[in-house]
C-alpha cells in the first residue's frame, strides 16, 4: 500500500491540465474581450497611456502565469521528492511539461497585443 496520501481524480486532474485550462480561459477571455472592444468601439479607451485591449491582456496573462508558475513548481516538487514513488513522480513530470506548455503560450498570447492595434480600421 502507498504510505502517501492519495489523491482524488479532481486534484490529479487539475494537477495535470489546471495550467492549460488556465491559458484556455484566458485566452478565451482575452480574444472576446477584443473583439468586445473593436466592436463597441472602445478599444481605443487608455489606462495610463496604454490602449485598454494591451492593458486587459497583460493583467490577464500575469493572473493566469501566477497559477502556471504554482503548478509548475508542484510539478517539480513531486518531481524532485526523494520519497515519491514512480507514479507521484510522474504526475510532476506532466504537470511541469504542461505548465511549462502554458507559459510559453501565454507568451505567445501577450505578445500580439503588443505589436499591434487591437482594431482593423
């Protein structure tokens, strides 16, 4: 019997995919909202100097990279425990390869907002 606490098919599941499921929410939200903002024309409203779509994407893929970057370090947590057997390990080596997944795609999410108007005119 494994001396280690066992998990649930919720936590395990979100252990696995909650940092892709994050980046899915946010992107999800981040795209509508521009599309939201062009159509209601107010993609052009600031925030301290900053169009409000660049703004939105920014605080959203900071929220979303904070809950990446937890279960990334949960990942390898479980990855690098001495007394974790194969199978604890092996749910730290894909919660850090989807997380890791995810951050890059936040990086990717964030950066088109940033180069470009939020609007085709």
């Amino acid at each position: 019997m494994n001396q280690h606490k066992q998990r649930t098919f919720l936590t395990t599941t979100v252990l696995i995919v909650g940092a892709l499921l994050a980046w899915m929410g946010a992107f999800t939200f981040v795209y509508v909202f521009a599309a939201v903002a062009c159509a209601k024309q107010f993609a052009d409203t600031q925030i301290l100097g900053i169009p409000i779509v660049p703004v939105v994407t920014i605080a959203t893929c900071v929220v979303t990279a904070i809950v990446s970057v937890v279960s990334l370090r949960k990942g390898l947590a479980l990855l690098r425990a001495q007394a974790a057997d194969e199978h604890e390990r092996f749910l730290g080596f894909v919660a850090l390869a989807t997380s890791g997944i995810a951050i890059f795609a936040l990086v990717l999410l964030v950066l088109p907002p940033l180069v470009m108007s939020a609007c085709r005119t």
